[in-house]
C-alpha cells in the first residue's frame, strides 16, 4: 500500500488518529444513477501540466504540496508538510518555496487566503501560520488555547478572522482575530470532528462531524450558534485510507454547501457518493468511477458553475477527475496522477497537489475547457 509522506510524521499521526480510526471506502458499483448525475465522458478532457518535486526549477526534491488554493497575487500556494515549506507556483511554472520563519518540526496541513491580502495555513505541530505575497511567515501557536491539541482544516471569516479546526475529544474552533487575540469555542460535546473545515461567503462555518455512526454537516452560524443537517451517512470503518483531502467541503455560486463523502457511506446507495446541502436539506449523489478501478474522490473545489473533485486509488499509480455541472451532468476523466488536493484559479483551471508510492511529489494544473 501507498504511503503519504505527512503521516508519516508521529506528530501529525497523533493529531490525526481519531479522524482516521474510522475510516474506509465504499466498494464500486454499476447500480444506475438518478438523472441529477448522468454520467459522460468526454473527449475534451482537460490537457495536464505536471511539475514534479526535484525536477521543475526552484521545487525542491522531497517537497510534498498537500494542499493548495489561489492566492491574492494570482499564483497558487500549497502547503508542504514534509520539506517543511509554504510554496508559489504562477502560471508559468515558476516555483517557490519558503521555509524561512517555519519552526523545526512544523507541518503545514491547510492553506487559505486571507482577507487582509495574506495567505493562512494550519501547522499540525500545533500553530496557525500565515504568509505574505513576499514569503514572509509568522507563527501563532494553539497550544495554550487547545491543550495540546493541533489544528487541522482552516478557513478564512469575510470579518477577517481565521478559524481553525482541533479534532477531539474534545472538537474545538480556534479563532484567531485580525489583532492577534486567540480564542476557543467548543463543538457540542455531541459531535467530534473530523478535520474538515470552510467558511462561507456569509461567515458561517462548516464543518464534517460524527454524531455516534451518523455522519453530520455542522453549520456554525456567523453570529453563533449550531444547525446540524443530517446527511444519511454512516460512518465506515475499515483502517485502509486513500488520500485524505485537507479541504472536503465548498460552496457553489448558489451558496449550496458540497462535501465529498471519502470516510461516509449510505447504506442504501452503494458506491462513492459527493454531498450537497441545500435550504431544503441535503442530497446524495453517486459518483462513478467507470474505467478509474479502486480510485477514490476526496478533494473539492468549485469553479463558475461547476463543481470538481479529485481523488486517487490506494492501491497504484492512478487518479481521477470529476466535474459535476450546474444541471448535474457530470464527466469522469481518468489520469494518470494521485490527486491529493485541489483548488481553481482565476481562470478556472483546476491545480492538484499529487504524491503516491514515494514518488516525487507533483503539482498538476489541468486546463480545463470552460
């Protein structure tokens, strides 16, 4: 079996232990799909630029991007928990990385863009970092706040504050305000999370819990307080992982909430599924893998009217790329990569992050045709 470099780390083991004891995969299936999610494939799939780790200039050999997302300059920047590192990659190739600022031992998770033209990125030693378009880090630690707990997903607040998340027990948010002032608001004890972490366009928070077996999308409203929207899942446990996306959750134009659902499954609807949250309540829909065998859907993005997911086999040398369109028509796309994360830029081209079998460690762009 395959290896991801970041849990390699006994830190980022012991953070993430509780969210993995559970996890597994649902097997494929050939049941048909409801007409929200006919299935094509397409000859116009998207063309992929590869820019491998010790290979492309300036992207250092033993650098594993992990996640990634579009920065205020335009460029995309990914975190690297094994160099360690924060790195830049613009549309041309040209690559960066930046260490400079990082405490030993640290281990950049997740990245988003800020509102006050920086990026922030959870360090699974325990510290909410962020970066200047000029490489600049400075660290917060969370540990005084969270008792030694370390902050997986992060997400940027349109007020301006950057949340974290610490998996349990017991789940907490971390919030870190524009000043510096840190933080903590506690997940009902009902819920533990799973790592998983977003803030809408309109400040609220959501994140993937587990409520006993049953799978829960946790709303935390902008001005407090909880909404809990059942999703029909049940918790599979089963100790193989395919890769574990930082970012699972995104919202489309609408303000839907989608997740992809790589540790859940729906008895009753076999197979990989994807998840949407909507005013009236949440819908599940299959997501096919035909000519993809064993390969897995866990990143998600959001692009114009489209929503992309991402995802790899655990077994070889193999991913996939999915796009679900507005009037749910969704295409499958076979490559040749194992897809860690993703993230659209301006443009609307997908960027993958990408590492598997202790290969080189990769950056994918995939033009897309919209």
């Amino acid at each position: 079996m395959k290896r991801r470099h970041l849990f390699s780390y006994a830190p980022a083991i012991a953070a993430l232990a509780f969210a993995l004891a559970g996890c597994a995969v649902s097997p494929q299936s050939s049941a048909p799909l409801p007409a929200r999610a006919e299935v094509r494939h397409s000859a116009s799939a998207p063309v992929l630029r590869v820019f491998t780790a010790g290979k492309t200039k300036g992207f250092p050999k033993g650098s594993v991007p992990y996640d990634i997302t579009l920065g205020p300059d335009g460029a995309m920047w990914f975190a690297d928990g094994n160099v360690p590192g924060v790195g830049r990659i613009d549309s041309h190739g040209a690559v960066v990385e930046y260490t400079k600022g990082l405490p030993i031992g640290a281990l950049p998770y997740s990245i988003v863009n800020g509102t006050d033209g920086n990026l922030w990125f959870s360090d699974a030693s325990g510290a909410i970092g962020s970066i200047t378009p000029a490489g600049t880090i400075h660290e917060y630690s969370v540990l005084g706040v969270t008792n030694g707990g370390v902050p997986l997903g992060v997400a940027a607040a349109p007020d301006g504050a950057i949340w974290a998340i610490v998996i349990g027990p017991p789940s907490l948010l971390v919030r870190l305000e524009k000043n510096g002032k840190m933080s903590v608001v506690k997940i009902p004890k009902q819920y533990q999370a799973d790592g998983s972490l977003a803030a809408d366009a309109g400040g609220a928070l959501w994140m993937m819990v587990r409520q006993g077996e049953d799978g829960i999308m946790l709303e935390r409203k902008a001005r407090g307080g909880w909404s809990a929207h059942a999703t029909g899942l049940n918790d599979a446990r089963l100790p193989c992982c395919p890769n574990r996306a930082p970012k699972r959750i995104a919202f489309d134009r609408f303000g839907n909430t989608w997740f992809s659902t790589l540790y859940w499954l729906d008895p009753k609807i076999p197979g990989n599924l994807v998840g949407e949250v909507t005013a009236s309540g949440t819908k599940l829909f299959p997501v096919r893998s035909r000519g993809m065998m064993s390969v897995y859907p866990s990143g998600i993005a959001t692009s114009g009217t489209d929503v992309w997911l991402a995802g790899d086999s655990p077994f070889q040398i193999a991913g996939g790329l999915w796009r679900i369109g507005e009037k749910g028509t969704q295409w499958a796309y076979p490559i040749t990569n194992n897809p860690i994360d993703l993230a659209a830029d301006a443009s609307g081209n997908l960027w993958m992050t990408a590492e598997a079998f202790d290969k080189p460690g990769q950056i994918v762009e995939a033009v897309t045709s919209q």
